[in-house]
C-alpha cells in the first residue's frame, strides 16, 4: 500500500491530538490506537471512492474541446485570474466546464449556499474588473485618436 506511511502519520497526529483520552492500560491502550487507525482507513478508504466516482463522472461527461483563437478572451482570463483561487475556481466549473452551480459545489466539497455566494462574488467582481478594463481601453482610444492629425477635406 503506497499511502501506509502517510496513514500511519495520520494516525499518530490523532492520537496526538486526543491524548488526553490515552487509556492507562496497555491493551486498553492499544485497542484505543486500533480504534483511531480504523477511522483513519475508513476516511482514507470514503475520499478514495469519492475521488473515482468523480473521475468516472468526469470521463463520462467529457466532450470534445472546441478551442477559440489564441486571443480571444484575454481580459475575461486574465481577470478570472486575478480573483481570489476559491471564487477563480467557481468560476471555471461554472463557465469553462459547464458545470451547473450544485455540480460545482459538489466537486468542490462545498454547500450549494456557499457556492452560490462566491459565485455571486465572483461575478461582481468581475463585472468591477472588466468594467475598468473597458473604460481604461477607451481612454486609450480617445487618447491616441486626438493626438492623430485629422485629414483635411
């Protein structure tokens, strides 16, 4: 099993945490231990299942990519970008994965209500971010168009 040490650590970082509960007994004692290293699997063994089942969702829903141009969308990705990893995140389920928000919520591990929330976050601060975008692009056409000589009639 290439996870044993790391479920061995685990183990003993709980029994850490719970020493407080230590039995004095030996086999008391070491029954506790067997206790914890059995949730510690059980866990293991509940997010190994939850991994497969959503890559063989995922490989079931996937779909040819249809890619646009190489620079179109430059400002939405790069505002995207810009916003916080769990709202970024949101997002690209939502958009680039074609998730609905309860899909996205459940592969983030998440309450529907709080994926709603960043979504709604999200896209505000995206609309904010694009908004300046545009008006900076604007100051710089007006900018450049009444510096040009004009053509005479």
């Amino acid at each position: 099993m290439d996870d044993a040490a790391d479920l061995l650590g685990e183990t003993m970082v709980v029994a850490w945490r719970r020493a407080r509960e230590f039995p004095q007994q030996p086999e008391r004692a070491r029954m506790w231990l067997f206790g914890i290293a059995r949730g510690v699997l059980q866990n293991h063994a509940r997010g190994e299942r939850r991994r497969w089942a959503l890559a063989d969702r995922l490989r079931g829903e996937l779909r040819p990519a249809e890619y646009p141009s190489a620079d179109a969308g430059d400002e939405v990705r790069d505002a995207v970008e810009r916003l916080d990893a769990d709202l970024a995140e949101i997002v690209q389920l939502v958009h680039w994965e074609h998730l609905t928000l309860a899909e996205a919520s459940e592969v983030l591990g998440i309450p529907a209500s709080t994926a709603r929330g960043r979504y709604q976050r999200a896209r505000e601060q995206l609309r904010s971010s694009l908004n300046d975008t545009i008006t900076q692009d604007e100051r710089r056409v007006k900018a450049t168009s009444s510096t040009e000589p004009r053509a005479c009639p």
